[in-house]
C-alpha cells in the first residue's frame, strides 16, 4: 500500500474503514485538540507500529496478534474522533492517514490535496515546522532503515560478541532493539537538523532553522521511498508469489479455484545481479529526484541566486551519506547470499 500510493497518489481515504468509522461517530469535535499535541499522537503510533513489525513480530503479525492490534486501535480511533473529530484526528492523529499522506505527496495523482499534478508533485511544499511532524518524517527513513540494519552481517556480528542474555529471543535483546530504534531517531535529528544549520548559514536564510528543516525534508522522501521499494523489492518477487496459491484457496479451505493450490514460489525468479543494479539504478534516480527538489526550495527562500546554489552543497553532501548509507544497508544481504553461493 504505502508503495502503491507513492506512486499513483494518497487513495487511502476512499477505501479506509477508520475513516469511514470516524466521520460517522466524529462529524464535529466535542473537545478542541491542545495546539501542544501537534502530530505526536500519529508519530507515537507510528512507532509502536513500526516497533510491532520489527521488534515485536513474533507475537503482532501472528493472525491473532494481528486481530488484537487491529480491535484495539479501532476502539482508539472511534474515541478520539468522538472527542476531537474526524477532521482533526485524521489529519494528526490517526496514523495511516498522516502516513500515507506523506507518500502520496510523490504520487502523480493529488486527490483533492495541494500540490501540481505528476510525479513529487506534493513535495514542492515544507512540511508544517514543528517538531512533531518532522519527527514523524524522519521517522518514516528511520524504520526502513532500521529493519535493513537489523539483516546486515555487521549487525549479527555485534550481537554474536555480547553476552547470551542479550541475544534474539531474550527480553534484554528486545530492550536493546528499542533502544537503538530511539538512538537511530535521535541520531538521524541530530544530522539533518546540523546539515540544515550549515545551509542556513552558508546561504545566509533569514528562516528560522525548523523551517529551514520542514522545506529541507520534503527531498529526502524520494529517497526514502526509492530504498523502502529497493528494500523490499526482492521479498515482493519471491513472496508474492505466494499470492498464486492463495488465490485458488482464499480462505484455506481445501479449495483449488484456478489450479494452482500446490504452487511453489520460484526462489531463482530475478537473479542477484538484476536485483542490485535495479537497485542501484532506483537510488541513484530518487537521489537526482532529491536534489532538484533541494534546489527548488532553496531557491526560493534565498536572497539572491548565488547563495542559494551555495545553501544546496551541505544538503547535497548528507543525502549522498543518505544515499550511500542505504546503498550498503542494501548490499548487505546479496553479499552474504554471494559468498554462501
């Protein structure tokens, strides 16, 4: 879904049953949201989400476990657009409406929202400056990037040095896992919000500096998305296969409607090689994507043409640490599978 609406555009609305739920129990608010709330309501969702599907697997993507999750927000949802409104909680609160909403900004479609038409369309406007929905942005790199460091050899090669207490399976590791989950949030703030301090002071911006980051990180959603499908690009071509069988038995009932119940998923389908330089050649386009989208806003907000083309140098040079960074995150599993081969 979040691939799909990257690409066509933010369709979530007319098909999402919370939205449906909440306009009919939420036509108007009945408690005004606290302008201290902000976003962090959907970015505090978004990471327990993000922390069920990465950290907590095991138990949230059981089907069980995932009808207990999906129960229990249904009930937060009703509540909250009771208290607050649809409108208001959808649009800050609800945390697949502001998850979505931010990838359908590179979606060619705009479905009511503002922005021009086509491709990154949605991402020539900032992001509201506070601290809240920035966070949730950065966020959204973060958990990508955090379930590619978790395949990495490097990652099982520190946790093979620590001691058994603190490995997979154990409530230390879990711990552990949460940890460096906030540390990377923290880190990659630190970051962003130190190159966005450099370009403010190269090009002389007269913003103050959130605002710098808010217009600053609408380029660096293409990159996120460019390695969310590169990341996930292989595991779509073999798992998706899967698809095949179900099918012919949609609810696992013994049926066989098109024959093809005993069908096995070709693990060969798309050789290694394919597989990376369509990587390669993805990061790189999101990558040019980024810049241009860089060099549009700070042109706009600096004071002459020359200080806005040096105000991009220190944007440029950390989305190519971005860029490369999630290059070897992705280089990471082929090379184990290359030198098991």
């Amino acid at each position: 879904v979040p691939i799909s609406i990257a690409v066509i555009g933010n369709y979530w609305p007319y098909i999402s049953p919370l939205n449906v739920v909440a306009r009919v129990v939420g036509p108007s608010p009945r408690i005004e949201w606290p302008k201290s709330w902000g976003y962090w309501p959907a970015t505090i969702l978004f990471f327990l989400f993000a922390c069920g599907e990465l950290v907590f697997n095991g138990v949230t993507t059981t089907p069980a476990g995932t009808a207990q999750v999906i129960l229990a927000y249904g009930i937060v949802n009703i509540v909250m657009a009771y208290l607050f409104g649809a409108q208001t909680w959808l649009r800050r609160g609800e945390v697949f409406s502001v998850l979505f909403a931010t990838w359908g900004r590179l979606g060619y479609f705009r479905f009511g929202t503002s922005g021009t038409r086509g491709f990154f369309g949605g991402l020539h406007r900032p992001f509201e400056a506070s601290v809240s929905r920035l966070t949730f942005v950065l966020m959204l790199l973060v958990s990508v990037s955090f379930d590619g460091l978790l395949a990495t050899p490097a990652w099982k090669n520190v946790i093979s040095t620590l001691p058994d207490s603190l490995h997979p399976g154990t409530p230390a590791y879990t711990v552990l896992l949460l940890v460096v989950f906030v540390a990377m949030v923290g880190v990659i703030w630190g970051l962003f919000a130190g190159f966005a301090a450099a370009v403010r002071a190269v090009g002389h911006l007269d913003e103050p500096l959130i605002t710098v980051v808010a217009g600053l990180l609408p380029s660096l959603v293409p990159i996120a998305f460019g390695y969310l499908l590169a990341h996930n690009f292989d595991y779509l071509a073999i798992n998706g296969q899967l698809l095949i069988h179900h099918a012919s038995d949609p609810f696992g009932n013994g049926l066989n409607i098109f024959g093809t119940v005993n069908y096995e998923p070709n693990r060969n389908l798309i050789p290694t090689a394919v597989v990376w330089y369509f990587e390669i050649v993805l990061i790189i386009a999101v990558h040019i994507a980024a810049v241009v989208l860089a060099h549009g806003y700070l042109g706009r907000v600096a004071r002459t043409e020359s200080q806005g083309r040096r105000a991009e140098w220190p944007w440029i040079a950390a989305m190519v640490g971005y860029t490369m960074t999630s290059l070897w995150l992705l280089a990471q599993p082929i090379v184990r599978e290359g030198i098991r081969g």
